[in-house]
C-alpha cells in the first residue's frame, strides 16, 4: 500500500540543501492534480530500475500501463545472459481483477515468469489501478519470494502519487529495504564504491569506467546503469556511494550512511572538468594517498590527450554561444562541457531542476547566464536578445531553432551517443562540428527567394 508518511519524509529529504528542516518553506511540493503530466511515479520508478536485465520488470495494471516508460531510454548493458528488459511483462488486469482484487493474477504471473525466464530477481510495480483498488502487493512478493527462491521486490509508486523524481526515490527505497544488504560479496577492497543513479544512458559510464580500473577504483555495485541484481545485494559494504548527477536518490545514500556508515559524494562526468573533479573527489574521499597520486597521474596523461584533439574544435567554436533547454542535473552538467569547449552558454532550462541543480546552473553561467523557468515560451526570445548561434535541447525544440535559423543537438535521454567522461566530450565536439556544418541549418538560415528580391 502508498504509505503516506513515506511520501511526506521524501518530499522533505533532509539530505537535501532546501530541506524544510533546514530552510522555512522549503522542500519539495507535494503531488498536485496535473503535476504527474510530465513523467508519473510509476515512470521514475521504472527509469531507475530497468537497467536491470538480469531481472524481470512486471507492471502490475492495465496493459496499457507497461508502455509508459518502456525502452523510452537507451540504457545499455554488458550483461551475458537473457536480457528481460527486451520483453516487457504485464498483469493485465481486467474488469474483473478490479471488483475482485487482481492478486491472485500476480501470484500466477509471479510463477509462469519464474518457470519460463529464470530471472535474478522480480520488480513489481503497482500502478494506479491496482493501488487504488488495494491489492496488497507486499504480501504476494514476500510469499512469491519464499516460494521461489528469488527476490520479488514490490514497487509502490503508482503515478497519482507525484511525478518522475518521486518515483526514483520510491524505486531507491524498495532496492534499500529488499535488496542491499540480503548478500555478501566474494571479496571486498578499500577502493569500492557504489555508483548511484547513474543510468549508463548511451553508454555514459563506459566512458569513465575504465580510468577507474587505471587508478584502482573498483565499482561493487550500480544502481543501476549496467547493474546486477547480485551486486545491488551486496552494496552494503562498499567504501563510498557515488551518485552520478542524478539527486532523486539522496534518499538512498543518506539512508546507507546512517544504516551502514557508508559516507557519499554527488559528482558529475560531463566535461573535462567535472571529470577531473569527479575522479578527484572520489580518490580523496577513498582517502588512500598512493591511490590519490595514481589519480593525478592518470588525469594528466588523459587531459593531457584530450587537449590535443580539443585545439581544431576550440578554433571552430570561437565566438559561438549557446542555448540549452533540457533541465535536470543537465541544466548545468552539459553547460559545463560546451564551456570546456569553448562556448558561451548565455541560457539553460531549470524547470525540472532541484534547488542544488538550479544553484550550480547559477554557478556555471554566472550572474548574466538567464536560468529558464519556462523555456517554451522563453527559448525564443533568448535567441535574438542573446545572439545565440545553436539551441541544444529534446526534439520539440527543433522547430525553434529552424524557426530561428540556428544550428539544433537532441541532447535528451533519447540522443544516441554518450557525453561522458573525456572521450564523452570529443563526441559532444564532434556532434556541435556536424550541426554548425550542417547544411539543412545553412540552408534554412538564407533569405527567402523573395526576401532577395
């Protein structure tokens, strides 16, 4: 069932910088009727758990429910068994599981999913029929669990609880109380670390991954970019959490801090700096003096590189500026890697920002950058006042730019290649190169024929 004080405590995080308890007023705004429009729970909830293809994902609901955040995102994985995650699995309950309770329809699609696809674990997730109508959910996993041998985790986020954000938290804390800590690992080290919301979104983590193994840094769990449920059960005894852009899980790390004396960092992997910083921050808080000289030496050889290759692109961009419309932890974390590139970022979107990611947007474009609270209606102006040469945002935007004769990046969750890390920001260089060359803006940023006359 949605336990309301639940909600209630993970709206006021006290993790968070704008915390009631820390600042009067505060806090996240409790759900309101229409606020779910852009993304429910249940989306969140399913974004910060399907990377998990050693699992199943059943949607406990209406078929047409399972669609919602289905494969909206490229989360890719190295894992070598049946990926699940290429399937999606439904209750589909009917009229009658609605007047009758849609239980015993899980319980049997529980056990036709453990005989016929031998899944690592099970996330169900109500959804808001089935939550309204109080199918007890809990007591159906925790009998299913026992029966099979598996873990059968529920997930109470149905959508008319709030929106995406929430939804993530909800996920963090189903994970938190079935999950972490119900295993041992192998073997530990003094250099593990969880990562945490972090997606591996086109590949993301890939791109830093492998300076880690170079300095030392083992990853024991993610949560859940390319994850395990095996190793998610075992996170209790990393070193550090990490959480990689992504705040909706604060909750989580605060929690392991205070269950399992786990301390945590929030960093960022877009751009050379914030690589530099991230990578930097994590050997520090690791606090092993060889491990933080295997650090700086690692970075240098790698910006080191990455500053060679960067020199044509600086030249190309000179003078170029630059609106950027996706809001998140992007408003700012994308920011960074267009300044590294030499580009001034003169707006960034902060509607679906938190307070912590609205004050480094703040941070990164400085007191004259103009912080977008509704870019829709904004992004256009901006262009002509700002001069701005190309508009990075979701493809709705597209119009904008052709509309205003500037040069347009899909850089949303559904672009298809990865900005991460240092290798991440040549491909940011290389993607700006084609949109400035390309020639369907040059051409649609010409007079008119008529306009010549």
């Amino acid at each position: 069932m949605v336990n309301r004080a639940k909600i209630k405590e993970l709206m006021n995080e006290s993790a968070c910088s704008h915390s009631k308890d820390k600042k009067p007023g505060a806090g996240c705004d409790m759900p309101k009727p229409g606020m779910a429009t852009g993304g429910c729970a249940f989306d969140g909830a399913q974004i910060s758990l399907f990377p998990y293809a050693d699992a199943v994902h059943l949607v406990h609901g209406p078929q047409t429910c399972l669609g919602a955040s289905w494969e909206t995102r490229e989360t890719k994985t190295s894992f070598q068994g049946r990926d699940h995650t290429v399937m999606g699995f439904t209750t589909g309950i009917t009229t009658n599981d609605v007047i009758f309770g849609g239980d015993k329809r899980l319980d049997s699609s529980i056990a036709y999913i453990v005989e016929h696809y031998a899944p690592e674990a099970i996330f169900v997730y109500s959804t808001c029929v089935t939550a309204m109508v109080g199918d007890d959910i809990d007591m159906t996993c925790k009998l299913a669990s026992k029966q099979h041998g598996i873990p059968v985790v529920p997930v109470h986020a149905p959508g008319f609880v709030g929106g995406k954000n929430l939804g993530s938290r909800l996920a963090g804390e189903a994970v938190l109380e079935h999950l972490i800590g119900t295993k041992e690992p192998e073997f530990t080290t003094p250099y593990d670390i969880n990562l945490i919301g972090d997606y591996n979104v086109t590949g993301d983590m890939w791109q830093y991954l492998p300076l880690f193994e170079k300095i030392g840094i083992r990853v024991l769990s993610s949560m859940s970019g390319d994850g395990r449920v095996g190793d998610i059960r075992t996170a209790h005894r990393a070193k550090l959490n990490v959480i990689v852009c992504a705040k909706s899980l604060v909750t989580l790390c605060r929690k392991m801090q205070e269950q399992y004396e786990i301390p945590w960092i929030s960093v960022s992997f877009y751009g050379k700096r914030d690589t530099t910083f991230a990578i930097m921050e994590i050997v520090k808080a690791l606090g092993d003096a060889e491990l933080i000289k295997k650090a700086e030496e690692v970075i240098a050889g790698e910006e080191a590189k990455l500053e060679a290759k960067l020199l044509p692109y600086r030249v190309m961009f000179a003078g170029k500026k630059a609106v950027l419309n996706t809001g998140g932890n992007k408003a700012w974390s994308i920011a960074s890697g267009l300044q590294d590139l030499g580009i001034e970022v003169v707006a960034t979107s902060i509607r679906k920002s938190t307070e912590d990611d609205i004050a480094k947007a703040r941070e990164y474009l400085g007191e004259n950058g103009i912080l977008m609270k509704a870019p829709a209606s904004e992004q256009s102006k901006i262009i002509d006042e700002r001069g701005a040469h190309i508009l990075l945002a979701g493809g709705r935007s597209l119009y904008t730019a052709i509309k205003k004769k500037i040069s347009f990046i899909d850089v949303n969750q559904e672009k298809k290649v990865s900005y991460g890390g240092y290798n991440g920001l040549l491909n940011l260089a290389e993607d700006l190169k084609h949109a400035f060359n390309n020639p369907v803006f040059a051409n649609v940023s010409k007079p008119a024929p008529w306009e010549t006359v």
